[in-house]
C-alpha cells in the first residue's frame, strides 16, 4: 500500500476514533461553571464583532486573563450558532480533531516514525483526561492554544532542517498567537530545546545527534529561543497582572508556599495516575489548604525524583524518555499551583497537552522492546489496539456528564468528597428548574464546605428574593458586596429587594451601581431604564435603553420596553417602530403583540390593533396550554 494512502487512512482512523469518543458533545448543555461569562451572559461575545468589541477584547483582563483570540472565537460562534450550545461544543470538538491531526503530522515530521506518532495521537484524541478540554465551552481557550502550539512545531521541524528565517518568524508568530488564546503554553521555549535534543538531533557532541553532521552548540540554540523567553516574560506578567485584577490569586497568608509544594508533589503523581489509570476523574477537585499526610507528600516527591532520575540516567540510549518526563513536569510547572489561582487544587484541562510528552515517553519505550521479539510485538500491539478501545469507550460515558449541570455536579460528587463547586453547580440547576427548596440546600452544603463560596451565598440570597423576602435577601447581597464588590449581579438583585420594600430610591441606587462595575449587561440596564420609566422620567428611561439596544441588539425585551417608555411619554408613533422590531426579533411575545396594538389603537388604527390583539390572545393561550 502506498504510503499516502496509509498516512490517509491513519487520518481516517483518527477523526473516527475521536467522533465516536465524542459522539454525544453536540447535546450538552451551557454549563453554570463560567459558560455564562464566557458565552452566555457576555454581552461583548453575544453582540458580536464591533469597533468596540474588538478593543473589548484586545483590553479586557475578564476570567482573570488576557486572551483576545480565545473571545474573538466565541464572538465568531455567536455570530453563527447565536446561543444554541450545540454550535459551540462542535467547534470545541473540531479544533480538538484538527489537534489530533496535528500532532500526528508534527511527531511523524519530526521522527519519522509512522505508526508510533499515529498511537500518541490516538491516546491524545480520545483520553479521558481530554473531555473536559473539549466538552466545556469555556475551555475554548485550551484547545484553540493548542492549535497554534502544533502548527508551531510543525513549522519549527522545517525550520529545524534548513534554518530559514521565514519559519522562524512563523514559529514565534503562532507561538504569539497561542499565548494570546491561552497563556499555559509560555514554557514552550523550553519545549523547543527539548525537541532539539530529541527527535531533531540538534544538539553538537551528544550520542543523540549521531554523528549526523547537524549538531550545534548549547549556546546558540539557547540564544535561539532567548526572543520566545521574552515573550512568554510578557505574557506571565500580563496574566499575573489580569488574575490580579480579577481577584483570583490566592494569598499566601490564606495558602502558604509550603502547602502549594506539597500538593504540587502529590499532583504530579495523581496527574500520572489517572493517565494510565483515568478513574474518578471530576470537574472540580477541592483544595483542602491543609498539609496532607506526610507520607503520602513524601512518597510523591521519591516518586517524582525517581523516574527523573531513571530519565537523565537513559538519556543517551533511550532520549525520548528524557524528553518526554521533562515535556510532561515542565508543561504543567505553570498550572502547578505554586501561583494558586481558584481553589481547585488539580484540574482535568491542565492536563490537555502536557501528557502528550508521557505518551511520547511510553509509546516510544513500547516500540523499542516491540523490536526485541515478534511475540513481545504482538502483545504490544494487542495491548495498544485493547487501550484504544477501551479509552474510547470511557472518554463517551466521561463526555455525557457534561450534558448539563445536573449530571455534571452529581458525577463530581461522587467522585470526590465535599466538593464545594459540585454543590453550588447542582444548586444552579436546582435554581433554574424552580426547585428552590432544593437548590436552598444544595447552596448550604456547598456552604458548609467552603464557607467563602460567595456565589453560593449570593444564590441563597435570590432565592429569599424569589420567595418574596426582601428583608433576608438584601443583608446576603451586602455581604457579598463586601467581599465582591464589583458583583453586578449582587448589585441588581440588592436593587430589586429594596424595590420590593418600596424603596425607590435606593434601589435606583443599587441599579446605577450594577451598570457602573459592569457597563455591558444589558439587564441592569433594562432594570435602571424601568426604574426611571415607573418614576416618569422618560428621557433617562430611554438613555438606559439605548444602552442595552446597543450591548445587545438582538435582545427583542429592550426594543419592548423602549416602545412602552415611548407609549407611555404620548409618543405612540416612534412607539410602533420599537414593538414592531420586537415581535422581528421574537415572533411569540404576546406583550409586545398586545402593546403593539395600544399603539394602533391609540393612533385611531383599529383594524390593526383588532389584528394584534387577536394575535397576542392566541399566543397567551398556546403559552398556557403548555404544561
């Protein structure tokens, strides 16, 4: 057979495998866990591309990052899918086979080697670890770096061959690209001179060169990278300063560093662990912030001493074990928990690409000893073949968990032990579904595990609110204030209680400072406008309005509520344009149909009023049939 069409069909294989691991992804849900400010609740990303989206996301340090391209991508999905959540897991699941692809091409450019790179790319494509990465919108930023990651390298194996200045550039331009997606991979230089040492056989004086005539000094393939080592400076002090920004570091007076190393310790072997072993894998993982058992801190760092001894002690004849240890401990160095961001204390998604280098490691290894014996080759190949199987097979049960929050939270309850943030996310479906008794509960317990969990508490707080009691809801809002203070949501609801008790005038208050921390959500502007309507001051009422109109022109409540301020202030006729691109926008609103036809009706119009209001009347009973 020829060897394109070989190369073909391992391509095939592939994008099947990976297909059928990830069959289910196109029915999950928007998850609660950071979708909302991702996609769903953003209203930069929903509005689409615009002047002043486009600097939004050039400027903005929103989730405690800078990553521009990560939000031009999901503005690019709304502008296609808007929010329908299929759309946006799809693109997910395709940067993640164009991933797979990639690394195949990257590993069988740089080695040679054809069905070794196919196997790494296959556990890559369907390992479990993986779902997170592909099956959770937000992690758009993981898969779409990584996709600029490997064209990098696979443009630095053609540099590597004829050191042309062109692909230099092209390296360190996707490398600056990946960066500006997601800034895990700022240890790529390092990256680089690993894959000099092995495959690309660059390095002067060294077994691994074999006498191949290409070899160059330590020095200047370490000045080679120095232009990349600046830039991934620049990016970890602009991610510092955006997870600053965004409160998400956590002290070291609440974590202290001895505490950050020990777990540090105890995650890389867990990281290896449920590589080879991917069992009880979560969405969360709890940071206790205690010391753990010192047996189990020690016995982790003999782990982690051992095999990097074992790495450096093979290097000369088996230099894809070095390689691929130092690939998998430096990749993670960033994500480790020495700068703790959140209160997770390991992740899933940060595995994505580092155990790329343990597959490397293995895979490799395995090939070695499939040359000793045809019989050792046979098992080795059956065993892979078993692997293959079986991972996908467990990469599709993983990928339906993430169907929505409630499969999700109970999955990660029983996989780990008071998960705070498997609490909450069950509370916010709990929420959504009505069931506030419930959701209560849940919100007390993701209390009782982390008692400074404040979007738990701000729910408990809504719900007082739902509950029509303002008096208990509104000291949960301050409290929440104190410690977030620019919570724009917490600074609504406060709103809405006071406006419950009657309180005009603070709540108008709690509006103004809801779109002052956040002057993009639309609802704040939508309530303030509301306030200032019911008060008859019908010019800031439209202010406000405009202001939504303009966050999110698709939003056909604003260009309703805008028609009402009109009708309201005697301005029948700019009111029918308003309720007219309402009902374009949302055919089955019965209220705007019905004020529509107020506005007919006031202008003398009967026949048309008599028309919309026969079309709100059927679309009211056709709502109150549904169960």
């Amino acid at each position: 057979m020829h060897k394109r069409t070989v190369v073909l069909l391992i391509l095939l294989l592939l994008v099947t495998c990976v297909g059928f691991a990830y069959w289910s992804v196109d029915k999950c849900e928007f998850s609660s866990f950071d979708d909302y400010q991702y996609v769903s609740r953003n209203y930069h990303v929903i509005s689409g591309f615009s002047r002043e989206n486009l600097a939004w996301a050039f400027s903005t340090f929103r989730a405690g990052n800078w990553h521009p391209l990560t939000w031009l991508s999901h503005m690019l999905d709304c502008r296609l899918y808007g929010l329908k959540p299929a759309g946006h897991h799809l693109t997910n699941l395709l940067f993640h086979l164009l991933n797979t692809i990639l690394l195949f091409l990257v590993l069988k450019k740089m080695t040679g080697s054809l069905w070794k790179s196919a196997l790494v790319a296959a556990l890559f494509g369907i390992h479990p670890l993986h779902v997170e990465s592909v099956a959770w919108v937000s992690e758009r930023k993981d898969v779409l770096s990584t996709f600029f990651l490997l064209l990098a390298l696979l443009v630095y194996a053609s540099y590597a061959r004829n050191r042309k200045p062109g692909y230099y550039t092209g390296v360190l331009v996707l490398f600056c690209l990946g960066l500006m997606a997601k800034p895990m991979i700022v240890t790529f230089p390092f990256v680089l001179l690993l894959l000099d040492v092995w495959p690309l056989r660059r390095i002067a004086g060294s077994v691994v060169t074999e006498g191949d005539g290409r070899g160059e000094q330590w020095p200047r393939l370490i000045a080679e990278k120095l232009p990349f080592l600046f830039v991934s400076i620049c990016s970890c002090a602009i991610t510092l300063a955006a997870q600053h920004a965004a409160g998400a570091m956590v002290a070291v007076q609440k974590l202290p560093v001895s505490i950050r190393l020990e777990n540090a310790a105890i995650s890389y072997v867990k990281y290896i662990e449920k590589t080879f072993w991917p069992a009880h894998l979560s969405f969360f993982y709890p940071h206790a912030a205690v010391h753990p058992n010192i047996l189990l801190v020690l016995s982790s760092c003999a782990g982690i001493l051992i095999v990097t001894a074992v790495a450096v002690i093979l290097r000369r004849k088996y230099p894809y074990v070095l390689v691929g240890w130092f690939w998998f401990a430096g990749m993670l160095v960033p994500v480790i928990g020495l700068v703790q961001v959140g209160s997770q204390a390991m992740a899933d998604r940060y595995t994505y690409v580092p155990i790329v280098g343990l597959f490397i490691a293995v895979v490799w290894l395995l090939g070695n000893l499939a040359g000793l014996h045809r019989v050792i080759r046979t098992a080795i190949v059956t065993l892979s073949l078993s692997a293959i199987v079986v991972l996908a097979f467990q990469t599709r049960a993983q990928a339906g968990y993430w169907k929505n929050d409630l499969t999700l939270a109970e999955h990660g309850l029983a996989a780990t032990k008071g998960s705070s943030v498997a609490y909450a996310t069950k509370g916010v479906y709990l929420l959504n579904q009505r069931r506030l008794a419930e959701a209560h509960e849940c919100f007390f317990l993701s209390l009782l595990c982390d008692s400074t969990r404040m979007n738990s508490k701000f729910n408990i707080g809504w719900i007082y609110l739902q509950q029509n009691k303002p008096l208990l809801a509104i000291p949960i809002f301050k409290e929440v204030l104190s410690k977030e203070p620019r919570n724009t949501l917490a600074y609504l609801n406060c709103g809405m209680a006071y406006a419950k008790l009657g309180d005009v005038q603070s709540a108008t208050d709690y509006y103004k400072r809801a779109v002052a921390s956040d002057s993009s959500y639309v609802p704040a502007w939508q309530t303030l406008g509301l306030a200032y309507g019911a008060a008859a001051d019908y010019v800031k009422c439209r202010q406000c309005l405009t202001q939504a109109i303009r966050w999110n022109p698709r939003d056909a409540e604003s260009y309703f509520y805008m028609g009402n301020c009109c009708l309201a202030a005697n301005q029948a006729p700019e009111s029918v344009g308003w309720f007219l691109k309402s009902v374009a926008l949302f055919p089955d609103f019965p209220e705007a149909h019905q004020q529509l036809g107020e506005a007919y009706k006031s202008l003398g119009w009967q026949d048309l009023a008599q028309q919309q209001f026969f079309i709100a009347a059927g679309l009211t009973g056709r709502l109150q049939k549904k169960p």
